[in-house]
C-alpha cells in the first residue's frame, strides 16, 4: 500500500502509530514526505501525519533539524487539536535536547529566532482552549526557555497562578510541578 494511503487510513491506536513510524523511521527518505503531509491542509492526511511525525521525532529528533525553521514557521497555523499537541511534545523535546542536554545538533540548529518562536507559540497553546497534554508540554517548553529570555518566568508564574483553579487536576498537578522548578 501507498504511504499516504497508509496515513489516511491509520486509526489513532498505538500500535499502528508505531508501524507507520517504524517504516519512516526504516526509510529516512519518506520523512521529508511526512512533513510535507503534516502541513497539507488536508484534515484525512495532517493529522495522521502529525501522529507519526510524534513518534519517529521521540525516536530520531535530530531528523528535524533540517527542516527545524519550516516546521517552527508553521505551528501557528495549525488549527487541529490532536495536531497541535504532537507539536507542542515535538517542541518540548528540542527545548530539552538544547537546555538540558545540551545537544550540539539541537543548539545549532535552533536560532535565537526559532526559541523566540517557540515560545511565542508555547504561550498561545497555554493561554488559549486546547488539550491538557498541549498545555503541559507547553508549560514545560516555556520552563526551560526561560533560561534563554528571563522575562519568561515570571510571565509564566502569573499565567499558572490564574490558571490553576479553572484547570483540570492534570493541569494544576503539572502547573504546581513547573512552579516549583521556577
């Protein structure tokens, strides 16, 4: 079957997840096709897409690097919500990779920009109705950019502060373990 074929027709269990990210991850040259299909427009295909690209990245982050500055430009036009939190765990794990591992490839690929980027959207995810998930990994992402841009922080403490009564447990629970690394 047709890799396209294969993603409009991938259901979200786990399992066929993984088969569709086991075989770009078998072929490196399917993943530039992925992207492409992450950022089509197209609600039967994006979505998919963007569940695999979840999945390859926790693999193989380094094989965003290339293609850091597109994928970074584009996150504020998604529009889907599963979409947007495949994202948010994406970003959060090149924060990770720069400021806790230090990782080279990760520090040169990300510019200044990219971070500013990052954390303009990390904010809008935070602030706006999306997914827990979302909102966590956001707030996480924004904990470790405030080690690039120290006006994150206390931005960050007032935003979690507000949000914990409104929020589910899950939320207050990761909003209270951010507050405490701050």
């Amino acid at each position: 079957m047709e890799f396209k074929q294969e993603l409009q027709d991938l259901k979200a269990y786990k399992e066929d997840r993984q088969y569709i990210a086991d075989q770009v991850l078998n072929n490196q040259k399917l993943f530039p096709v992925l992207l492409r299909y992450c950022f089509s427009n197209n609600p039967k295909l994006d979505k998919p897409a963007f569940w695999v690209l979840e999945y390859v990245c926790k693999a193989k982050l380094s094989w965003i690097h290339p293609y850091v500055k597109d994928f970074i430009k584009q996150l504020t036009q998604l529009e889907n919500k599963s979409s947007k939190r495949c994202c948010a765990r994406i970003c959060m794990q090149l924060c990770q990779q720069y400021f806790i591992y230090q990782e080279k490839r990760t520090i040169k690929a990300l510019t200044r920009s990219d971070l500013e980027k990052m954390t303009a959207v990390s904010f809008d995810w935070l602030i706006n109705d999306e997914k827990v998930a979302t909102k966590a990994y956001a707030m996480e992402s924004l904990h470790l950019l405030g080690k690039a841009f120290k006006w994150i922080h206390p931005e960050l403490k007032v935003i979690l502060h507000r949000g914990i009564p409104d929020h589910t447990m899950a939320y207050s629970a990761r909003a209270k373990h951010i507050l405490n690394k701050i």
